[in-house]
C-alpha cells in the first residue's frame, strides 16, 4: 500500500509522475494533484513565454526608431 502523501510543489509532482513512469503505486489523489499541478504549470510557462515574446517584439520596435 503507498504511503499518502500531499502533492504540494512542484517537485513532489515530479516524484509522483516518476513513480508512475516506473510502474510504481501512487495514490489516487496524489495522481490528481500531481495533474492539476502540473497542468498550471504548463499554463504558467506558456503564458509567461508569450509575455517574453510580445516584449521582446517591442523592445525591437523601439530600438528601430532609435536608429
């Protein structure tokens, strides 16, 4: 029987989600926090990676006029 444990960071997911790749028993709601956690994290990354790209296209912008 696996220990239960509460998923709360990210690197606890990360274990979680290794165990199951390994083919070891993780609890249900280690699994489900393991998912909703990753998956805002993946939201997160996409939208501060838009973030970057639309300032990185100003910032070009206004160096164009600079010159």
């Amino acid at each position: 029987m696996p220990k239960k444990k509460t998923i709360t960071n990210m690197t606890d997911a990360l274990r979680c989600a290794r165990k199951v790749a390994t083919g070891q028993a993780c609890t249900m709601q280690e699994l489900k926090s393991t998912v909703t956690l990753l998956h805002q994290g993946l939201k997160t990354a996409q939208r501060v990676g838009r973030e970057q790209k639309e300032r990185v296209s100003f910032l070009e912008r206004m160096m164009s006029l600079v010159r």
